[in-house]
C-alpha cells in the first residue's frame, strides 16, 4: 500500500488510521520499535536487533567505504565524535588474512 504525503510540511514518519490513511501524529518510539522487532522477527535476525542496530550499521558501511569520522558524526547528529565512535563495527569484521590462519 502506497500513501502519499500531500503537504510538503508533513510529518515523514506517520502514523496511520484504521483505514490505512496517514494520520498526521508522529510515531511514537514505542510503535516503531515494535515494527522493527517484528520486522527483525520475520527475517530470522536476532532478538537484540532495534533502531540502533540500523545505525550502527549505516555508520559502519559509511566508513568502511572511506568515509571521515568528523563527517559520519555530522550526519549521526552527534555532539562529540566520541558517542558516533560507540557505533562504528569496521574493527569487527574478519578478513580474509585472518581466516586463511586457521590450519586444520
């Protein structure tokens, strides 16, 4: 089901009515955090998965592909680089090198 947003001043994230309609109040942290542990259910991820699960994500992925700390902080939205550090995974993937070390 596709909505459209007519009023460019509109919330983005919105909640609907019964009859699918935007509703034009704001999703509560609750409601979206239920949608993404039912959503994270269905696609076999694990329990612990939530919103910041996607953001670590999306910082990771950003730095990984070359981008700065300073830049992945201003599009977190964070005040020190230390908090948009809290987020980066690039230390925890595995290279190749690494498994190529396991000799069986």
């Amino acid at each position: 089901m596709a909505s459209r947003i007519e009023d460019a001043k509109a919330l983005l994230f919105q909640s609907v009515n019964r009859s699918g309609r935007l509703s034009g109040r704001s999703l509560t942290r609750r409601v979206v955090l239920a949608m993404i542990k039912r959503r994270a259910a269905a696609a076999g991820l694990p329990a612990s998965t939530c919103c910041h699960t996607f953001r670590a994500t999306g910082i990771t992925a950003y730095l990984s592909n070359g981008g700065t700390l300073e830049h992945a902080q201003q599009i977190a939205g964070h005040a020190s680089p230390r908090t948009t550090k809290l987020y980066d995974r690039t230390a925890d993937t595995v290279t190749l090198d690494e498994i190529e070390r396991i000799v069986i």
